[in-house]
C-alpha cells in the first residue's frame, strides 16, 4: 500500500517539474522578444528603415539602416537562388534516380546532415581562404558564396524530407507510361511546391541571420552595392558592430536593427508554418 | 520517322540531365574534404613552426612575439560549452518528456511552433538579449553574492545564452527519439501496473539512451561552434578562466574577432586558420558519429 503512495507522488512531483521545463522555456523566448522589443521600439523611426547611414557608422548620428536591410536582401537573395540552382539536381538526383536503399543516396543524406552541423564561423573562414586564393576583395559576390554554402544543406535536407514522402506510386504510373525520368521532375516539383517554399522561408530565415559567414567575405559599408564586387552591409554585421560604439545614438541604431531582424524572423516563421500546414492537408 | 527522332532526343536530354546531376552530387560530396583540405593548406606554416602538442598546451598568446598557445581558448570553449549542456540538458530532457508523454495535442499544437520561433532567432539578437538582460542580471544581482566584481561579461552568461541556443535542437531531436521508439513496449510496461513515469524512467529513458547520447553530442558540437552570441557576451580575456564569473575567450571568437589584424602580424592568419580547422575536425566528427548513430536507431526502431 505504502509503496503505490511513493509512486503516486513520484509521479506527480516529475510530472510537476516537466510542466516546469516547458513552461521555462516556452517563457525564455518570450522574455527575448520583450527584451529586443523594450530596447529596440522607442528607437525605431521611419528614418531607421528608409535612410542610410551618414557619417560614417561609428560616427554618425543621422540617418537608418537601409544599406544593412537591403545589402541582407542581395544577399539572401542571390544566395537563395544560387543554392536552389545546386540543390535541387541533387535532391532529385538521389531521390528519383538511385534505387531507395542505395549507398550513393545514404552517404549523400549523411553527409549533409553533417554539413549542416558546421558552424557558419567555418564557412566563413573556408570562403576567406577562397578569396585570397582567387583573389577577390570582401565583397556582395564573396558573402553571397558564402553563405550559399551555409544554407545548401539546409535546403538539401529540407526539400529531400518533401520529396521523400511524395507515394512512390505516382513515379512508377509516369514511368510505366513511358515518361523518362527526367521528365517526372516538373510533375514532381509541382506536388512539393509548398514544401519548397518552406524550406527556401527556413534558408532565408537562416542566411539573413548570421554574422559569421559574413563578417569575413562580405565586409560591411555605408552605401548599397551597385556592383557584385563591392562590399555589402547586412543587418546581423549592423547590430554587432554598432553595438560596440560608444556613442549612444549608433548604439539605438543596433537596438532598431536587431528589432527589425527579429521581426523579419518571426513572420518567416510564421509564413513557413503556413505553407507546410498548407502542404500537409494536399498531401495525397 | 519523327517520333523515332524525337523519342532519340528524349533519350539524349535524359541522358544529359541525368549525368550533370550525378556530377552535381560527386561535386558535392568532396565538399568537406575541400574544406578540410584548405584550411590545413593555411595552417601549415604555423604546424611547421611550431609541434600542433605545444600549440594545444601552451597557454600564452601573443601574435607580435609569434607565441600561440591555444590552451586559454580551448578552455574557455569547454567551459561555455559544458556549461550549456548542463543548463539545458534536465530542461530539454523533462520538456521532451512531458511533449512526447503526457501533453494533450492542444498543448503541442501551441508550444512546437514556439520551439521553431527559438529556433530561428539569429545569434546576434541572442547575443543582444544577452546584452540587456543576462550580463547585467549576472552583474547586479548574481555576481554580489558570490564574488567581489565581475562586469557580467563571463562564462556564465556565455553558458546560459548558449544553452538557451541549443534548447531546440536538443529537444526536437528528444522527441524524435522518444517517438519512435514503439508504443508497444509502453503498452506492455503500462499493463504490468507500472505508473507512467515508472515506465518512462525504466522502458523509454533506458531504451533511448544512445539516441539521446547522440543528441546531447549533436548539442555539444552546435554550443562549441557557436560564435557571434558567446563573442558578445563571454568577455574575451585570454586567460584561462577559473570560476564561472570569470570573463572567457571561446575559441569561435577568437577567429571573428582577430579577422582585421590577422594580415599584418606574420603567422597570425595561420594560427587563427588553424583554429577553424580545429573546430571543423572536431565538429565534424562528433556530427558524423552521433549522425549515424541516430540513422542506425531509426532503422532499428522502424519495422
């Protein structure tokens, strides 16, 4: 009798302190985005996102961040493309062309998966030694490289899990019909679309964010590029090197900046969730 | 006639867009090694320099002499990172518990798309939450009881950012883990009388052990990775720290910070190179086992 008690209480006290966890982490992201959001609203003003900065950025009083806003779009942009212009021949490559159990397929997953795993500061470094090897300055070219590398695995890992679970049977009726296999890819394509789009939300969510693979290959400015060559501004880069000026209106100027990435991050998140709910109820 | 040409046109377009793929992918495969290979190519005038033993150990760092000991750094991220994982590990572990376990689908349906929020925040704006919030909060609050002064800036606040990091990468992959194990062998505990945490810690915890091992390891590789976040709120002293107040120079920050000076000073390029290829061996490592640890354990699991 004594010990059902023992055991009843057990329960109850793990079950209390799980509910504990949960509720600790759940309100940890809620007292970062308060925190951000506190510091960061009263600095926020028309000019933060429609003026660049003048002056200098460690200087300079006057004027926003729209050479960070936009230099990140460039960047997540070309990025964007240039990684779904590798990625995708590879994940249809592994999954329409290799039987389902093949190695080649197996050691390809694996290996990005482990690429993911990398952190951006190496990509970072990998794309520095690139440029002094051919020879490029900091540049929109070397950081949207670089962080092309960092958000391939991201898309490959991504867009494999979509097109994994397109039922086999639709493969097998084209192919028995005569179609070749390369042209099931667009009917293919057109079946995981909303999937696709969430992995490419995820990937700009990721590239827009990070500082280390930027803060060696991309260089930071105070006007927008006009070239590929010349050095870009983003948002990540704006928020750290601001922050570390002692002059308290460039330091409002990270707070807005660091707002604005949040914000971008958080409808991203969102409009991910969207699609793939959207894709999960089309899903045959 | 046409047919037979165009059928003979088809076959030449599949046979072209099927090998360009093939390329793309054994391209991309030598991928890591590329990496691995150029960064060893940078490093080698400071391995010739000097044994890679001696760089390891030694515990001062001063470029202008063309000393790099490597030591404070590696203590430093070993410090952060260990920290992390104790500060996230029972968090992750009851959370996942509870999600997999006991929660009602409302209740997942409201806190997954929270951990996916976390999961996207970039590390500057955790190294900016840092910033505000917990290196003062270590500076006012915590640090006054145990330690004459400390600026906040420290291991501690580097650990509790970081774990905050890695929560829902641990946790998504706990729960992973924990569904796939087979309901099957609840079932059976269940109906022997056992409670629900008594099948938790003696069925579940123990039959999962190597996937979550491989978790936490995932967890650790992504902590000692980690550079913005710990490089704006670990202190960066190269010292080797010895309490938890105790301003560190995790080795990741090391590398972002010294990219400006690095040309100017001979060998320094190499010695900061050569901690990118550390990171890399060691990440990648760890990311290869518990990679396939995890793929071994849902083939097993899967029927």
């Amino acid at each position: 009798m004594r010990h059902i008690r023992i055991k009843r209480i057990e329960e109850k006290i793990f079950k209390g302190l799980m509910i504990v966890a949960t509720l600790a982490i759940v309100v940890s992201l809620f007292l970062i985005i308060v925190a951000i959001v506190r510091r960061g609203l009263p600095v926020m003003s028309w000019d933060m996102i429609s003026k660049i900065p003048t002056g200098g950025f460690y200087l300079g009083k006057e004027g926003g961040l729209l050479n960070a806003i936009v230099g990140s779009l460039y960047i997540v942009v070309g990025s964007i493309s240039l990684g779904l212009f590798f990625s995708l021949p590879i994940v249809l490559y592994i999954n329409l062309y290799l039987p389902e159990k093949s190695r080649l397929a197996q050691f390809t997953r694996l290996s990005f998966d482990v690429l993911f795993g990398i952190p951006s500061i190496v990509y970072g470094a990998f794309g520095f030694t690139i440029m002094v090897y051919l020879g490029i300055r900091t540049s929109l070219l070397a950081g949207i490289l670089t962080v092309t590398m960092l958000i391939i695995p991201i898309l490959i890992r991504s867009i494999d899990e979509v097109i994994r679970r397109v039922p086999k049977e639709m493969k097998d009726a084209a192919l028995s019909l005569g179609a070749t296999r390369s042209e099931i890819i667009k009917p293919i394509l057109r079946q995981v679309a909303p999937g696709i789009v969430t992995a490419i939300l995820l990937s700009v969510g990721r590239g827009i964010g990070d500082a280390a693979s930027v803060l060696f290959t991309a260089g930071y400015t105070d006007s927008i590029p006009t070239s590929l060559s010349q050095p870009v501004a983003t948002l990540p880069l704006a928020i750290f090197f601001q922050l570390s000026s002692p002059i308290a209106e460039v330091q409002d100027r990270a707070y807005a900046a660091a707002l604005i990435l949040t914000v971008i991050v958080l409808i991203l998140s969102i409009a991910a969730r969207f699609y793939s709910r959207k894709f999960s109820k089309n899903k045959i | 006639m046409n047919t037979i040409r165009y059928n003979k046109y088809r076959q030449a377009k599949e046979f072209l867009i099927r090998h360009i793929m093939l390329l793309l992918t054994l391209v991309s495969l030598t991928f890591a090694i590329l990496i691995g290979i150029s960064l060893y190519y940078k490093s080698v005038p400071i391995l010739d320099h000097q044994s890679i033993w001696g760089l390891l150990s030694g515990s001062s760092w001063r470029p202008l002499k063309g000393e790099f000991g490597f030591f404070p750094f590696i203590m430093g991220t070993l410090w952060v990172t260990i920290l992390a994982v104790i500060i996230s590990l029972p968090l992750c572990l009851l959370a996942a518990i509870y999600l997999s376990e006991y929660a009602h689908p409302y209740i997942k349906k409201i806190v997954f798309p929270m951990i996916d929020v976390l999961a996207g925040i970039p590390p500057v704006v955790y190294g900016v939450w840092g910033i505000l919030a917990v290196v003062p909060f270590i500076s006012e609050k915590l640090a006054p009881h145990f330690v004459e002064f400390s600026t906040g800036y420290s291991i501690l606040a580097g650990g509790i950012v970081l774990a905050i990091m890695i929560i829902p990468l641990m946790i998504s992959v706990f729960i992973e883990i924990f569904d796939a194990l087979p309901g099957g062998l609840r079932e059976a505990s269940l109906s022997l009388g056992a409670t629900n945490w008594q099948t938790i810690k003696k069925v579940v915890l123990r039959k999962s052990f190597p996937g979550l091992a491989a978790a936490v390891v995932l967890a650790i590789s992504r902590a000692f990775g980690e550079t913005i976040a710990v490089l704006m709120v670990c202190g960066n002293v190269s010292e080797v720290p010895k309490s938890l107040f105790d301003p560190a120079y995790p080795l990741p920050a090391l590398i972002a910070n010294n990219y400006g000076e690095m040309m100017s000073i001979p060998l320094y390029d190499a010695a900061l190179m050569l901690s990118a290829l550390l990171l890399f061996v060691i990440i990648l490592a760890f990311n290869a086992i518990s990679r396939l640890v995890l793929i071994r354990i849902e083939r097993n699991f899967a029927l």
